[in-house]
C-alpha cells in the first residue's frame, strides 16, 4: 500500500504543476493546513475549500511549480520535501522556498495535507525523528 500512497501524491502535485485540478485525488472530506507561505495561514476543509486555496496562490503566483525531493513513507503517511518555484503576478519577483508535506492517505485518497517549513516538524508529526 505505501507505494500506492506514493504514486497518488506524485500525480496529485504532477497535475498541480500542470495547472490542472487534482480533486479526483483528494477524499471529499479533505483537511488541509497549511503554513502560511504565501496566503494566510488557515485550515482548508473540503474540495470547495481546498480549490479556494489553489485559485489564491494560482492568483498571486504565476509558473508555479513543485519540485518534490524523494519520499518518505511511514504507515499511511507520505512526507514530501519540495521546493516550490515561481514568479510574483504582480511584482515578477522570482519565489524559490523549501518546505514539507504531510499526506496521510485512505482508500487510495488524500484525506489530509499538512504544510511544514522544515522537514524535521513534518518527521516528528509523523511520529519519527531526522
């Protein structure tokens, strides 16, 4: 199952980096926390939500772009080191930031995402230690 898990995050940020939605591989019931990178820090509940959040950052942000490191899996987990890239809609200043996500996965869908900015936080949560 933990390969499974893997490969839905894989094509879940593939089709974000598309620019497409992802929807169909989220639980409709999704929870998603995020760090407050780029838009407020909230909880986003829902596909209505979560597709609320994504337009905002899609809004500020154009060629954005995740650049997933390799993941770790621990139980129905998967922590996802990326690097996000992009440029400023507005101000074409260029964005180039690391963090970590936190996947738990169910039935072959993500039911929620956690937002890290260090990989240690996103390790811990799940229960290990860099």
């Amino acid at each position: 199952m933990s390969q499974e898990n893997v490969e839905v995050v894989r094509r879940a940020l593939d089709v974000f980096n598309r620019g497409e939605d992802a929807l169909d591989l989220l639980d409709p019931e999704i929870v998603w926390t995020t760090t407050g990178l780029f838009v407020e820090p909230d909880i986003y509940r829902g596909h209505e939500d979560v597709r609320r959040y994504v337009e905002a950052l899609r809004n500020e942000f154009e060629e954005l772009h995740v650049e997933p490191d390799e993941p770790i899996v621990v139980g129905e987990h998967v922590i996802v080191p990326a690097r996000l890239t992009g440029r400023g809609r507005l101000s074409g200043a260029p964005v180039d930031v690391t963090f970590t996500l936190l996947c738990s996965l169910r039935e072959d869908k993500i039911v929620r995402i956690r937002n890290y900015w260090q990989k240690a936080e996103a390790l811990e949560a799940a229960g290990l230690r860099e």
